[in-house]
C-alpha cells in the first residue's frame, strides 16, 4: 500500500470515529437530562458552552448543571418525560465539528404520553483533550415561524 492510499485511509478512519464519538456524545444527552444526571449533561459542554434554548441562555458548563437541577427541570422529570435527539447530522472540519438534528420533548399526563416540544437543534463541537465537547448549542420549537427551520439548514451544503 503506498503512503498516500495510507495517510488517505487513515484520514477516513479519523472522520469516521470523530462522527460516531459526536453522534454518541448527541444521543447521551436525552438519557443523561431524564435522569436527572446534571454532572454528565453539563460534561457533554465545553468549560464555556453555551445553551440558548426558548427564553434560557446558558453560558457555561455551570448554568447547564443548574439547569438540570432547577425547579422547572425537576418537574419535567418528576411528571415522567422523555427528550429524543434524532439522528444528526455531523459536518467536521478539523477540530471542530458542526451537527443540527430535531428533537422531540415526550412528557406525560393522566391518560397518557404526548409530544410537550418538537424542536430544532443546531450544535457547534470542538475537539478537546478530554474529546468532543458541545461550545454552543441552539435549540427552537416548531412553531411555524422561520427559526427552527433556517437551523435545519446549517450546513446543508456541507
């Protein structure tokens, strides 16, 4: 095999891994916020991520904790719901990545499940020591209006 078919397949291998560690890192996100679990949901962000779902800014790995453990998350939990990511998809460039994928909020009533929030994600991922992290993430509800339809269209030409 001669060096350049090599260093091509390397670089190919290196894209593949880096897209499925990103959409793992995206789909533990669901499991880890329903559990409650704010250590691993704010370690899905880099030091300085930032969140800015609806009227919610987060700024750092701090706010996203807090999120997680705020009286209007612990609701959400307490009551049975259930946050679905779809599969996303990953657009890499060095160490730094971007992914936009939807998102269903499945929450529980009385007499039954109902979708609570369809929702538009739009991620900007960066390469770290500890592997990738979440800088920024976008979120905006389906609500006709063009927000969350212009994120889907983050990188559609990549």
């Amino acid at each position: 095999m001669d060096e350049d078919r090599l260093a091509r397949l390397e670089e190919r291998v290196r894209r593949l891994e880096d897209e499925v560690e990103i959409t793992r890192l995206l789909a533990s996100y669901g499991p880890f916020v329903d559990a409650g679990a704010a250590p691993q949901v704010a370690n899905l962000w880099t030091e300085n991520g930032e969140y800015d779902v609806e009227d919610w800014h987060m700024r750092s790995r701090a706010d996203i904790h807090a999120m997680v453990e705020s009286t209007a998350h612990r609701s959400l939990i307490d009551t049975g719901c259930a946050h679905f990511l779809g599969p996303a998809r990953v657009v890499i460039d060095g160490d730094e990545a971007t992914a936009v994928c939807e998102s269903l909020l499945v929450r529980r009533y009385e007499d039954g499940y109902r979708v609570w929030r369809a929702g538009a994600n739009s991620f900007r991922l960066t390469r770290t020591s500890q592997g990738w992290r979440i800088s920024h993430r976008v979120t905006r509800t389906f609500d006709g209006g063009p927000a969350a339809r212009d994120l889907l269209l983050t990188n559609a030409d990549s």
